[in-house]
C-alpha cells in the first residue's frame, strides 16, 4: 500500500532538514549498501567514535555554511566536489 505524504507534511519535513523518499527507494537504497563489500578497516589509533548528537551538529554546521537545504544536498555536493566517490559496483548490477 502506498504512503501519500500531504503537502503541509511535506513542507515541515522539508524545514526539520528531513529528505522525503519513497519506502521502494528507501529499500533500494538498504539492497544496495547491504550487498557492497565493506570499506577497509581503519589502521588503529585512526578509528573516529563521534556521538550522534555532535554528527548532527556537524550536518547542521555544514548545511549552513553550504547553504544545503537538506542532506541530500550535502551529499549530492560531496560528489560534485569529489570529496567522496562512487565505489565501483559488483558485475550485473545496474
């Protein structure tokens, strides 16, 4: 069955930074980071423990001076400047 989001929901979720995606795309998302290989292990002492609270402000801090109005501008930004990049996908799939 599918979830209809009113426009006013929209709206609000659009001003709490929220990115509205459909439950298939939200799945899809899920598949396809679930069946990639994990990235390397960090060597010790190079391992990062941040809280969720100071990874929101940092979201927060970079939405703000990226002038991004959700997260999805944040990484749609990390791509075009080439901070991250896409890691190469596994034969036969699209």
């Amino acid at each position: 069955m599918p979830v209809t989001v009113s426009p006013l929901e929209a709206v609000r979720a659009a001003v709490r930074g929220d990115a509205l995606l459909s439950p298939a795309i939200t799945r899809r998302l899920i598949s396809e980071f679930v069946a990639r290989p994990p990235d390397a292990i960090a060597p010790d002492g190079l391992d990062l423990v941040l809280s969720p609270l100071t990874a929101k402000t940092h979201v927060s801090r970079a939405m703000t001076k990226l002038g991004a109005r959700d997260r999805a501008q944040l990484v749609v930004f990390a791509y075009e400047s080439g901070i991250v990049s896409p890691r190469s996908r596994p034969a036969g799939r699209a």
